[in-house]
C-alpha cells in the first residue's frame, strides 16, 4: 500500500512528516513524500520516495512576504494573510504537483500547510488525515492558537476563538480554495468552512506532539489522535572537532537561535542576541539559521566564549546546553523539551507565542519574550534566570524524562492504522 505526505513549510514543519513517512515505511507502507525541493536529500536519506511540490522554502522565507509573514506575532489574521499570499502566487502550480505526486497512491496525509492535500483526497476518492504538529481542533478547554495567550476567558470563550480561527482561514484561503476545488472538478466549498467540511467528513488527524505538553482534551473524537512527537534524529552525525571541544572544555553552554525565522531587521536581531550573549557571561552556542542571524551586521569582537555553528542536529546538540534560547517553533521547542533543558521563547508568529506560553505555565522557562520587545537586557536577564533556577532545571529534567519514553512515530502508525486504514 503507497501512502503520500504533503508537506510544505520550514524544517520544523516538515521534519516531523519526514519522520513519520519513515516509521511507515518501517512498518511496510511505500511511503512518498511531496515537499519542497530542499527536503530531498533528508526524504531519501530516510528511504522514502520523493516528489517536490514547491520552491526552496528557505528561499521563500528570505523574501520580504516571508519576513513580514514571520513577524506578524499575535496577530493571527495577519499571518495567515501573508500566508495566503505565499500560497497564491505559486497555487495552481503546487496542486498540479502536488495532484501528481498522488497519482498511484492508495492514503493520503498532508500537514497543516499543504491542505490541499484534503480536496485533493476528495477529488480521488481516497482515505487521507491530517498531520499535524499542534492543535487544531475546536475544544472548550483551551483557546485557538491563534488567540492571544494571555486571554483566558473561560470554556464558551475557547470555543468561539476555535471558530473564529476557522472562518479567518476560511476567509484568507477562500479564492485558492476556489480554485483549488475547480481545477478538481469538486463542489465549491460551503460556507461554514474548509475545517467544517473536515469535521462532517469525518477526517481523522493524526496529532505529532506529547500529551505531556497539550493533553487531549475531553471533548475531541478518538479518530483525533495526540500520539507524542515525531522526532527524526541523525544518528550518524558527526560534530566537528572544534564544537565538542568548546563544549567539553567548559561548564554547559547555553545555545541561542531562531531557526527557519528570519527578522525583518536581521542586523538589530544579531546586534542584541550578540550583545546578551557577552553579557550574560554564559558560555554561548550561536546558531545562525536561515539567515536571521549574520555577525557581519554587529560591530563586536568576537567572544571567546561564543561559538557559532551553522546548523547542528538538535538531537545531538541540546541534551549537552544548560539552556536553550530559540523562536518557539513546534520543532525546536519539543527538541528542547525532550533535552529536558529550561527554555527562552521569542516568538515571532504563528504557533510560536502557543509554545512560549505553554513553556511558561508549565514552569520550564521564562515568560516568552516577544520579538518586538527585545532588548539585550531583557534577554539577559532571561538567560540568567533559566541558567541559575534549579528547580526549573529539575521540571525541565523530568518532562524531558517523560517525552524520552514515548514512541511518537509508534503510535502515529498504529493511530494510522486504525483510524485511516481501518476507519
């Protein structure tokens, strides 16, 4: 049986849907993976089939509408504005692949931004689910993510943001939706909405993150499935010998980057991020990422107490880090939490501020520091508190504990199994 994942977005978006492709093919599926061309190398190193369906995302992320996409912050209707944008320009080009990268496939799965992925299952007649990597679905117990994390208003409240969320994705994606279903020859979509639609079809999601973190709530279908993360880890990697000396040479460093983000002010970020590194007088790791981060736009000297590194597996890397600073990112932020390390979030948009503030309340970092509110006091004054609390140390040592027994992957194929194949 071939299953096809669409997945479209940054490393921490696709990784995961990397990750689980390879559990099935594990388990006996052919899997093919639809993704941007700059995941090929990664989708064939773990043995699966691979169809690109879009341009480098990373590329994409260097323009100003994916800057201004990344640093829109709480403000959930300007991103997803943005992000509609991003999609339009390239739509009818990403079905088309996208339809062909399905062709001979038996399941469809498709992330949280390649939903295409639904119509297209429709139009074929084919099983499919989403795979997703933070809660989508509407409940009374928290509000959308897309709500400001600090309005906590009460069970009626959480479910109006789930539907207000909805009708703003509806309504942002409502002419690539259009299209979308034309080129398919399917129906318009109806007025309620594209997650509606999902819901009286029945759709199945397979959720990629720990209950440990989002416990399921009481009011979700058991076809929606929380099953733990879906890590996709580098066994075969090997650091470079400078890297394992600094660290070794020292007390544990704490590591700073924003991953897939890129500011739109990469020369004051650099400037501040530089600054509270010298000032913390930590030992620091910094990564640079997708280009947030170039010290040829700081004036400082170079600190014998920093070392920068282009990308290292988090897998590998943040076990070793007494703290890790990063965006909030779903991918990043759960490669922290099973390195049962404290964090400092600086959410920039979308998902970011939801993890910033469940790391908050779960007492495993600081308050996350909106990327608007930088300052290099500010963080400075975070990294010295993650780097001396010890009982925040101990919390953030025995959720990771937690996280480390599960088996994400596992239980997302059995989910698979008994919701999409068998359902």
């Amino acid at each position: 049986m071939r299953v096809t994942i669409l997945a479209i977005g940054s490393r921490g978006d696709i990784q995961p849907c990397i990750a689980l492709g390879a559990g099935l093919r594990q388990a006996g599926y052919e899997v093919r993976l639809g993704a941007p061309k700059n995941f090929e190398l990664t989708a064939a190193h773990h043995g699966l089939e691979f169809y690109s369906i879009g341009p480098d995302s990373q590329e994409i992320m260097a323009r100003d509408i994916g800057r201004k996409m990344m640093t829109t912050g709480n403000n959930g209707y300007a991103f997803l504005q943005a992000l509609a944008k991003l999609v339009s320009d390239n739509s009818r080009d990403t079905l088309a692949a996208s339809l062909t990268a399905c062709e001979d496939t038996d399941v469809i799965l498709y992330n949280s931004f390649a939903l295409m992925g639904a119509h297209i299952a429709e139009a074929l007649n084919l099983p499919s689910a989403g795979a997703w990597i933070y809660p989508l679905n509407r409940t009374v117990v928290y509000p959308s993510i897309d709500t400001h994390p600090l309005l906590q208003l009460g069970r009626t409240f959480n479910w109006f943001t789930h539907l207000a969320g909805e009708q703003m994705i509806q309504f942002a994606f409502r002419n690539i939706f259009r299209e979308w279903r034309k080129m398919l020859n399917l129906p318009p979509m109806p007025i309620t909405g594209f997650y509606e639609h999902l819901y009286r079809r029945q759709s199945p999601h397979l959720y990629g993150y720990s209950q440990h973190i989002v416990p399921k709530p009481h009011d979700w279908a058991e076809r929606f499935a929380v099953t733990g993360y879906w890590f996709l880890d580098q066994k075969d990697f090997i650091p470079p010998k400078e890297l394992t000396h600094f660290i070794e040479s020292g007390p544990a460093p704490v590591y700073i980057g924003f991953g897939s983000v890129v500011g739109e002010n990469p020369a004051k970020l650099t400037e501040t991020v530089f600054g509270a590194a010298i000032q913390s007088k930590q030992r620091i790791i910094l990564a640079k990422g997708w280009g947030g981060l170039n010290l040829a736009d700081t004036n400082r000297q170079m600190d014998k107490n920093i070392f920068v590194v282009d990308s290292i597996p988090h897998d590998w890397l943040f076990p070793k880090m007494k703290a890790i600073v990063h965006h909030g990112g779903a991918g990043t932020t759960a490669a922290a939490l099973r390195a049962g390390v404290p964090s400092v979030t600086v959410p920039f948009s979308g998902d970011q501020p939801f993890w910033g503030e469940r790391i908050r309340k779960l007492g495993l970092g600081t308050a996350p520091i909106h990327h608007a509110k930088l300052s290099i006091n500010r963080l400075t004054a975070a990294i010295d508190s993650v780097a001396n609390d010890l009982e925040m140390q101990k919390r953030a040592y025995a959720i990771g504990t937690r996280i480390r027994s599960e088996n994400g992957v596992t239980r997302a194929v059995e989910a698979f199994q008994k919701f999409v194949i068998n359902g």
